[in-house]
C-alpha cells in the first residue's frame, strides 16, 4: 500500500512540472507572437508609408526597416500575462524574434525533494513572412500605376488616386511560430 502511495505522489510529481513547464511554454510562445506581430505593425506601417515608391517595397517587405519601437516591450508583456517574465529577447534575423522565458511561480513543494524552488524555462522563436506576392509595372506604365497584390489569392488593384483601401498588416504578413 506505501508503494502505491509513494507512486501516486510521484505522479503527482511529474504532472506538477509538467504543468509548470505547460505555463513557461504558453508564456513563451506568446511572448515570441507578440514581439513578431509588433514587429509585422511596423513594417507595414512603413509600407504604407511609402505605398506610392513601389521600388522600396521589397526592401520593407524584406524587413530592412528602422523600427520605431522595441518589439519586446510587446513580449514583456505578453509573457506577465502568462505569468511568466522574459530573460532574453532577440531578433532572429530580420523578420523573426526569439524568446526566453521563465515562470514567476516555481513547481512548487512535492514528494521529489527540491522541486519547491525549481522554476521552469521555455523559449519560442516567431517568423513574419510576406503573404503577398507583386510585379513592378513596366517602366511605359506611368508614375500613376501602382502594382496589384495577390496575397494568398486576395487580389488587391491599387489605386494611387484613391487609397483608402489597403491591406492590413495582417493581409500582407502571416505571424507563426518556428520552432
């Protein structure tokens, strides 16, 4: 019967930090979420910004863009309401941000002896990638002609007299985990 106790509480165990490295996780990735999409909001911020100079898009599209804000102010805050806190938080290349976190909570007093100041960690790195695809008008066209975009199928005509209606930054870029 003590046998049987003893590995019910070791169960128990293992499903405490299990939950706990569940939380880091979930922390992590939305940490790693956050910093990506506030880095997609600012490049196609500058998109728009210079919608009308299509020669600069593939460069913004690219990610080749001064950001005017820390995208991991977004992933601290993000990781405080998984109950988590970020220890790094790194741009992985142009387009992506990988990011460490550790829980606020430790697993917590268990059978297993020094699990009562045991925290857990995780990371997650997430990628903006370009959902839309363009043709630079030919040089006969004109300044007036800006190129259409197929972004995974929705066709937007873009107008340079009439630009009230443009993608969202989500039409343009798809945020994902990576790993």
């Amino acid at each position: 019967m003590a046998s049987l106790l003893f590995l019910a509480f070791a169960y128990l165990a293992v499903g405490q930090a299990a939950a706990t490295r569940n939380e880091a996780q979930a922390g992590a990735d939305a940490a790693a979420l956050a910093a990506a999409q506030d880095l997609r909001d600012q490049i196609a911020g500058e998109w728009l910004e210079n919608v009308l100079d299509p020669t600069s898009w593939q460069g913004i599209f690219n990610g080749e863009v001064e950001l005017l804000g820390n995208p991991c102010e977004r992933a601290d805050q993000l990781a405080a309401q998984n109950d988590a806190h970020v220890d790094a938080c790194e741009a992985d290349g142009l387009l992506g941000y990988r990011v460490d976190v550790t829980t606020n909570e430790p697993v917590g007093e268990t059978i297993v002896p020094g699990t009562e100041g045991q925290f857990a960690t995780a990371h997650a790195l997430a990628v903006v990638e370009l959902r839309c695809t363009y043709a630079l008008p030919n040089d006969d066209a004109g300044d007036d002609v800006l190129p259409s975009l197929d972004c995974d199928g929705e066709k937007w005509d873009l107008d340079p007299k009439n630009l009230d209606i443009l993608p969202e930054p989500e039409d343009l870029f798809d945020v994902h985990l990576a790993d």
